[in-house]
C-alpha cells in the first residue's frame, strides 16, 4: 500500500517540484497551498506524515504544527519541517511541538528530501 | 627650596633687633653689677664711719659708769641717801656728771636694787627706770657690766650700768653695794646729731629692714640691731645715706634702654618698612607673576622709576603679547573642539573634568548649557556596563588607549573611547585623560537595516534558487541519462552547478550576516575531536580520490594531551569541511594531512596541503570580509579579479569562507589561522580549542593561566 504524504507549502514553484520527485518515487502525495486547507485535508485524509513549511502568508508553519499535535485526529503523524528558513530559534522550538525534524530546502536536494521521507516513513511502520 | 626674600629681611630685622636686645641687656647686666659693688663698697665704708661714731659716742658712758661704781662715797650713799652729805654728794657729783659725760639720765639703786636716785638733763623727764629688781639682778648675774637698750615713756634708751664696789675691789669681786645707770635717750635730737656726724639720716625701725633697698633709688641703707636686756633686738637704727654716683648709673643705663626703643626699633622698623616696599613687594610681585603668568599685579609695579619698575615693564609686555597669542591660541582650540561632532571629554590626572565639548553634553545629557557641571562619577554612571571609572584609571596607569565598546542611552546609542593625555607620545609623565563619545545610533540603525534586508533578501532569493536547483538535480537523474543530446545533457548540468554554486554563496551571505548580528547561538558540548576528523576522512576520503588527492589523518607522537575539546560540533565541522574543500579545490596532486596535536588544556588541528600556496602578499587578507573588494580599495588599478585563488574561496565570489571559519571558531572559544603557506609547495592551517576539561579561559583576562588561546 502506498505511503500517503501531505505537504503544506505556499510557493507553487516549491509544490510542484516535490510533487514530480515524489511521484517519481512512487509516493502518493498531497499538496496544500493553504495552511487553513492543509490542517482540513491533515484531518480528512489523515497521511502518513507530513511535510510543512514555516513562512506561509494567513497562519505559520509553527501555529500549523501546535494545531496539528492538538488534534487528537493528527497529533500521531510525524511532521519534517522543510523551510528555507534557517533559524535556529524556530527550528528548535519545532522541534518543541513535536516536528521530526528540520530540513532547510536548499541544502537538500528533492532527491535527498525523498530519502528522508522514505528513511521516516519505514521507522513508522 | 626658595626662601622668598621677605622672608630673608624679617629674618635680618628680627636677628638686628636681638643682637641690639642682648647688647642692650649685656651693658644692663654689666652697670647693674657695678652699681652693686659700688653699692657694697658705699655700705663698708658707711659701716666702717658708723662703727667709729658710735664709739666715740659710747667712750663717755663706759667710763663714768666704770669709775663711778668705785667710789667709796657711792658705797656709802647707796646705804644712806638721805642724809645731808649724801645729798650733796648726789647733788654735786651725779648731777654734774650728766653735764660732763653728756647723758641724759643717771640712776642709781642699793644693793636690795631699790632705786635710790634719779637725776635728767635738762629738756629730758626724770623719768624712773622701769626696770624691776628681777630684771636688775639678772642684768648683772653673769657680769658686772650692762649694756642694753629698754623702750620707756621717753623713747627708746640705751643704757650702760655696773654693779657699784669699794675702791679696794677693782675686780668687782665683792657683793655689790648697788647699781649705777646712765642713760641715753635716742631722740630727733640725738639722731640728728648722729646724722650729722655720720652725714646720713638716722632713724629707728622697729624690725630690720625686709629686703635691701632699691640700689636704682641712690640710698645706701645700713641697719644696726639695738639689743635689749635678753640680748634680743628691741629696736634698729637705720643709717639712710646718699649715693648719687649709683643713682647715675641707674639713670644712665634707663636712659640707654629709653634711647634703644625710641631710637633703633623705629629705625628697624623704618628699614623694614624700606626692604618690604621697595624690594621684597617688587620681588613678590615679579615672581608671582612669572609663576601664574599673569600680567595684571605688574601694573602698578610698572608705573615706578626704579630697576624693578623697569623690569616690571619688559616682563609686563612680554606676558601681555604672550597671552594675546596663548588666549587666541586656547579659543582656536576650543572652538574647534566644541565645533567637532565627536564628543570631547577632558580630565586632570586627579581625574576632575576640565572639559566636556557641546557634542558631548549634546550626545550624554541631551542638554548643551555649558554652565552644566560634569563629574567623572556621573559620566561613569551615566555609560553603566562600560565601566568608565575604571577604565581612566587604568588608561592612565598603563598609559593605553581602551575602546569601551556601545552603550544605549534612552534611545540613543553611544560608543565611547579613553585615551590617557602625555606630552610624549606614550610616555610618563601623565597630564589627564580624554575621553571620546561618539553617537552611533544612526550607524547603527543603517546597519541593523542592511543586515536585515541582507537576510530577507537572501531567504527570498532561496527559495527560488531551491526550486531551480531541485528541478535540474532530477533533470540530471531522471531526464539526462534517457537523453542522448550531448549540449543538452552539458547545459542542465551547467544550470545545476550553478545554482549550486549560487545557493552557497546565498548561505555564505546568510551566515556572515546572521554572525555579524550575533543571532548564532553555540552549545558547546564535549566533542571528540579524533573521531571527528576520522569521520571526515571516511566521508570526503573518496571524494579526494577522484582527484587523485589523498587525505590522511595522524596524531602528533608523544602528544599525551586530550582529544576531547569544548566545541559546537556542527560549526567545528562547518569549519573544517570548508578548510578540506578549500584544500581539495586547491591541490591538483599529493596529499591534504589533518593532524592533531593534543595538548594539556588545548588541542590543535593543522590541516596541510601539497597545493598552490598562497602569495605572502595576500596572507593579512585571508580572513578578511571580502578579500578581493578589498584587494581593489588598497590598490586602484588592481585588475578586478574573481580568480578563486585569490581568495582561496570555494564559492568562486564571495570570499567569505575563512570569515565565516575565522568567526564560527571564535564564537565557540577557539582560534584558526594561517600556519604557513608558499607557492607552488602548499598550505597550513590550523584551529585550536580549548580541552573539555580545561577551566574556561576568559578572553582578554590578564589573571588567566597563559594560553594559544588568547
């Protein structure tokens, strides 16, 4: 059964670029534009793990994740943080409320990122 | 030590004024004694007339009292006087005798003492003589012959008696038949008459006289006891005589003193008033001004026709020209100093403020009234944390100029400076000290903004770049290996590589600006730094290899020191990842050796390569912010150069590499520099930090162990 992953993030650019690598490793991904949306489909569809941005314009990344482990419903899906902000203070307070882990984008490739996600999804099994 | 000339001449006055005094009390002392020997030798030759007069006087008494007691015809008037013939011996021989013998009174008494008959002078009392027949016979019990004085209702009398024996008894050895008296009463009369014998005045005291008299008064004094019948003084005669050759001298010697204060003490007061006027006042004056340097005392000095109005006139102009130049001189330096916007603070070496300059009130007090008054200990409150107080002192103690950093100061921030004031540049003796303080509020604002621009733009510049970069990485694995384009194939890997290269200087920036505002935190903890270089060997080993490059790892033989230092391990590694790829990038064949030197509290990484070196010229660059932008600031025509090599920088550009190193290793305690490096035959760096176990070595602190580190 294929892996469902969610990835919240603003930047079109940024979402259909993970959306081809994802594809092309056979994962079944979820894309949200819109973090209000994101929580939504994070409750509906309820994935095996998600990937969320920080900077995103309405709600960020951080009040998103404190939402996501409130909720009875998501608060067991492992959430990686995948930004291009390198701050080390917000870093670690996600690591506070619960993210997996922290992962700036420009030092991955979509390739590496994919890995990460597989490396994660095979410890939650 | 000067002894200022006033003080000279009241030492000469006051020395005159003694020598006069001892001169004077010496001739005193000297006439006084000679008035006394005068005195003594007047008093001898007074005693020696007195004694030769009263014996004269007393001869008569003595003889009628001896030869009338040996008359047989006394015996018998004693038993018998009231018979006729006694009578008319009494009558004929006593009454005469007081005539003969010149006495005043003559008394005879019988053998049971019992006065028998008594006879006076004329202007004399034929008194009784109040003498009881006790006092008769005890006047006589040891000897035959009496001489005494008594004080009776006719004054004071001096009496001779004798016991009365037949003329067969000249020895007085029978009973006595009676007793004979004659008497003299001394009277104004009779003292004057000795008076004039004497050529003195005679009176009777009824003690001796206290003290001797005064010698001044000329009266020479002799005092002779009068003896009673117990032998006792009764009365004294004082014999009072004039000798005016001892008054004189008296008079003389008064005169003398009277002459010394109205004469010499008003002269040496009048040469005092002299020297003060006309030399020491003139001499104060001069050198008061030469000391304060002030004309305005010599104006009237100048104005006198003597030498030292002379010399008042020359010293007068050359002070007044003088200040003219040094007045102008002081408010050129002034202004300019309340002209500059760099706050200006001056101090004395005893630290008291002497000057604060407009910028300066401007920029600590918001308040630019110059009559404010300012104290060192309100300045050093006002700047807190930087510690001012302490700072002066020690400026002015090691003769140091000391940054003190920034301070905010309500909405300001204030930068601040001491520097101690010498004459000679770095040298004792110190004069004061200066403190700068500098606005910086705005430099720092303009700062804040562009390193924060700087970090927004680099974020928003990522993001873009990620995707280009993502996008030509999956080209590269999922679309190129199925193409058979050759240029296509080349230009996605070109898109790729340089997105790369792109994103690493984005992060170069984002780094530097991110440890310029001090917004990298470091956690040190305990890393073993053996194993880290061994993992970085394991991971970069191959990567080397394919560039025909060999990568070691050794430790220094013999090193017993510790391996395990105080670092934050994603930063030491950030470090030497870029000391290794610079090194790879830089070295085309041989090797690139990390060797670890442990020590006791530090361990040392050098990093060494076989590769191109460094030119020594370009070595003070290396660790610089932008190494190629400065390279053209310091030399105009320099061809601008993006030659990595140049740099020694593996973003090809931003040259930031070893200053990112240089500041992450700082940040986490530790140091990296240049060990060597010459062209053509490689490179050495090296870090140092501290081991875990080592006690904290403050930066800068002079009581700390020494160390590499500091």
């Amino acid at each position: 059964m294929a892996k469902k992953v969610l990835l919240i993030d603003d930047d079109p650019l940024i979402v259909r670029m993970y959306e081809r690598i994802f594809s092309f490793a056979n994962i079944d991904i979820k894309t949200s534009l819109m973090p209000t949306d994101g929580l939504a489909q994070a409750s509906a569809i309820k994935p095996d793990l998600i990937l969320l941005d920080i900077m995103m314009p309405d709600m960020d990344g951080l009040e998103v994740l404190r939402r996501l482990k409130g909720d009875d419903v998501t608060k067991a899906i492992p959430v990686i943080i995948l930004t291009n902000l390198s701050d080390e203070a917000r870093s670690k307070e996600a690591i506070k409320l619960g993210a997996a882990s922290v992962m700036v984008k420009s030092d991955f490739s979509p390739k590496q990122v994919v890995e990460k996600v597989q490396a994660a999804l095979g410890t939650t099994k | 030590m000067v002894i200022k000339t006033q003080y000279r001449v009241i030492i000469l006055m006051l020395t005159l004024l003694a020598v006069a005094a001892g001169g004077l009390y010496l001739l005193s002392a000297n006439q006084k004694q000679h008035a006394q020997v005068l005195y003594q030798e007047i008093a001898d030759e007074n005693q020696r007339l007195f004694a030769a007069v009263y014996r004269l006087d007393g001869d008569p008494q003595a003889t009628i009292t001896s030869d009338y007691t040996y008359w047989d015809d006394m015996v018998t008037f004693t038993k018998n006087p009231s018979t006729v013939a006694n009578q008319k011996f009494a009558h004929e021989n006593l009454d005469t005798a007081l005539s003969t013998y010149s006495v005043d009174n003559i008394w005879v008494f019988n053998a049971s003492a019992k006065q028998i008959y008594k006879v006076a002078s004329s202007g004399h009392a034929n008194i009784d003589l109040p003498l009881s027949t006790q006092q008769i016979q005890a006047a006589f019990a040891k000897k035959p012959l009496a001489h005494f004085f008594i004080h009776t209702s006719q004054g004071l009398v001096e009496l001779r008696g004798a016991t009365i024996h037949p003329s067969n008894d000249p020895g007085r050895t029978t009973p006595e038949q009676g007793y004979f008296f004659v008497g003299r009463v001394y009277d104004l009369a009779f003292r004057q008459s000795l008076g004039s014998d004497l050529k003195s005045q005679v009176d009777l005291a009824p003690t001796a006289p206290m003290h001797l008299p005064d010698p001044s008064t000329g009266t020479v004094i002799l005092s002779q006891a009068l003896a009673g019948l117990d032998g006792q003084p009764v009365s004294y005669l004082q014999v009072s005589s004039d000798a005016p050759s001892i008054r004189e001298i008296y008079q003389l010697s008064n005169q003398l003193l009277r002459n010394f204060v109205v004469i010499v003490v008003p002269a040496l007061l009048l040469l005092f008033w002299f020297l003060t006027g006309f030399v020491t006042q003139p001499l104060n004056i001069i050198s008061g001004t030469l000391k304060t340097h002030d004309p305005e005392p010599l104006d009237e000095l100048e104005k006198k026709h003597t030498e030292f109005g002379q010399i008042a006139a020359l010293l007068g102009d050359y002070f007044r020209q003088n200040r003219i130049q040094l007045s102008d001189a002081h408010a050129r330096l002034r202004a300019s100093i309340n002209s500059i916007n760099i706050g200006f603070i001056m101090t004395d070496v005893n630290r008291n403020v002497t000057m604060v300059n407009d910028a300066a009130r401007r920029i600590l007090f918001n308040d630019i009234r110059r009559s404010r008054e300012v104290t060192l200990a309100e300045l050093n409150q006002l700047l807190g944390k930087l510690q001012l107080d302490r700072t002066v002192t020690n400026s002015m103690t090691t003769i140091a100029s000391h940054s003190l950093g920034e301070v905010q100061l309500g909405d300001k921030f204030v930068r601040a400076f001491v520097a101690p004031v010498t004459e000679v540049a770095g040298k004792a003796p110190v004069l004061g000290c200066i403190i700068l303080v500098e606005d910086v509020t705005l430099e720092r604002s303009l700062k804040r903004a562009r390193d924060e621009f700087f970090s927004i733009a680099s974020h928003e510049l990522r993001t873009p770049l990620t995707v280009i970069m993502g996008n030509a990485a999956m080209i590269n694995e999922e679309i190129v290996p199925k193409v058979k384009d050759d240029t296509l194939k080349g230009m996605t890997k070109d898109i790729f590589d340089s997105s790369q290269r792109l994103i690493q200087m984005v992060n170069d920036f984002l780094d530097t600006s991110r440890l310029e505002q001090g917004k990298i935190k470091f956690e040190l903890e305990t890393v073993d730094v053996a194993k880290l270089l061994q993992d970085l060997v394991k991971q970069y080993g191959h990567m080397a290899e394919e560039q025909g490059i060999q990568l070691k790892y050794e430790v220094v033989s013999g090193g017993n020191g510790s391996t395990k230092v105080k670092a934050d391990v994603a930063k030491l590694q950030q470090v030497l990842i870029n000391l290794l790829s610079n090194a790879v990038t830089f070295t085309h064949k041989g090797s690139i050796t990390m060797r670890l030197d442990p020590h006791a509290d530090y361990a040392r990484i050098f990093v060494t390569d076989t590769g191109e070196g460094i030119p020594e010229a370009r070595h003070h660059l290396l660790f610089k912010k932008f190494q190629q932008a400065e390279e053209n600031i310091l030399s105009r025509n320099a061809t601008r150069t993006l030659d990595p090599g140049a740099a020694r920088d593996t973003t090809h550009g931003t040259g930031l590499g070893l200053y990112i190193s240089k500041m992450l290793m700082e940040g986490m305690g530790g140091l990296i520099r240049l060990e060597s490096s010459e062209v053509g035959k490689g490179t050495t760096f090296s870090i140092t930090l501290p081991v875990a176990t080592s006690v904290k070595i403050k930066k800068g602190d002079p009581n700390g162990k020494k160390s590499p580190l500091n």
